[in-house]
C-alpha cells in the first residue's frame, strides 16, 4: 500500500514537473517573441528615421540648387523673357508720371527687372519692373536741378530692341547679361552686353534709330 502511494506520488511529481518546464518554455518563448517583435519595431523605426532624413536632406539640397542657380546664371536667352520693354514702360507709367528718360534691363536681387526712369518737371521717378510678372518691385522719387535738360523719348520713336539685338549677336555669339537706353553725347543708344559661357563679355553701342554699330569691343 505505501509502495502504491509513493508510485502516485512520484507520477504526480513529475506531471508536475513537465507543466511547470512547459509553461517556462512557453515563458521564454513569449519573452523570445517580445524581444524579436520590440527589436523589429526598432529597426522599423530606424528606418524611418533614416527615411525622413534622406527626405529632408534631399529637400534641403533642391532648395539649395535652386537658390544658387537662380543667384548664378548671369546671362538670360531674351526668348525667355516674358514682360516686352513696352509692358514695362507701360506699367511703370501706370505707377508713376513721367516721360521717358532712360530704359535698361539688368538682374536685381536675383530677378531679372526693368528699371524705368520717368522725367515729371523736376520730379524724377525710378520704378523697377519684374520681367516675369509686370509686378513693381521699388520705386524711388527725387528732384531734379531745373538746370538739367533731360532728353526724353518714346519707344515707337526707335528701333525695337529685338531688332537692334539681333544685330549685335550677327556680330558675337552669347546669351543676355543686360542692355539699357538712354541717351549718349545727344544721341539715344542701346547698349548691350553679350556673354558666352566662361568668354569675355562683348558690349556693343548700337544706335537706336539707324541700328547701326558704334562700338564693339570685349571686356
């Protein structure tokens, strides 16, 4: 009889035994799974981070080219610019009274702009006109000594710049680096300035009315 109940006792240890390896298995085998699963997560994480700072220094390059090639090109094809000298006047006349007394065509803070300058009796205004969008960027006021006899014009009274232009680049080949009208020892000239590539800049007088070269040379 005691042999009977040691042999039960003995069974039921070792069912024992067996439940408590397995449920300590199962244990270390959730803890595996917890560990697997958080470190998962981890590299998730990870990645996504890593993700967005790809992003962001991709963005932060795109801004950066854009702005370094908007402050760089120097020179603009006049086939890209979109506001024509007339426009200009036009718009700037519309800010400010006046005839017109010089005329020229320059980059300014990064954008290429018509600076327009009216002659109103004494009263001399300055209005710069982007060339994208007709929009005023500035415009200045300031009297005139009455002594001082400005020519004033009229653009139907000259050659159309893309005339007088397409002269100059007969002459030198480049791209736009600015140009302006006024008038020079009593007589209205375009002066422009091509350059190509890494070359020297050609500069050229061309008189407004007869289209004809006055000077040329290379700076």
């Amino acid at each position: 009889m005691k042999f009977k109940i040691f042999s039960l006792l003995l069974a039921s240890g070792l069912i024992l035994a067996a439940c408590g390896n397995d449920d300590s298995d199962d244990k270390k085998d959730n803890k595996g799974a917890e560990k697997t699963e958080q470190k998962t997560q981890d590299d998730n994480k990870d990645d996504m981070d890593d993700s967005n700072n790809d992003k962001d220094s991709n963005d932060d390059q795109t801004s950066d080219d854009q702005n370094a090639n908007k402050s760089t090109t120097n020179t603009v094809k006049w086939n890209d610019v979109k506001v024509f000298p007339e426009e200009a006047v036009k718009e700037a006349q519309n800010e400010a009274k006046g005839e017109l007394k010089d005329l020229s065509f320059e980059k300014e803070a990064g954008d290429w702009s018509y600076k327009v300058e009216l002659v109103d009796g004494s009263n001399e205004n300055k209005v710069l006109i982007n060339a994208d969008d007709k929009s005023v960027a500035n415009v200045e006021n300031e009297t005139e000594d009455d002594d001082d006899n400005d020519q004033t014009f009229k653009l139907s009274d000259v050659a159309k710049f893309e005339d007088v232009l397409k002269v100059a680049q007969d002459k030198a080949k480049g791209d736009l680096k600015e140009w302006s009208l006024s008038e020079d020892d009593g007589k209205l000239v375009y002066s422009i300035d091509l350059k190509e590539g890494n070359k020297d800049t050609t500069e050229f007088k061309i008189d407004a009315k007869s289209k004809e070269i006055l000077e040329q040379e290379q700076d």
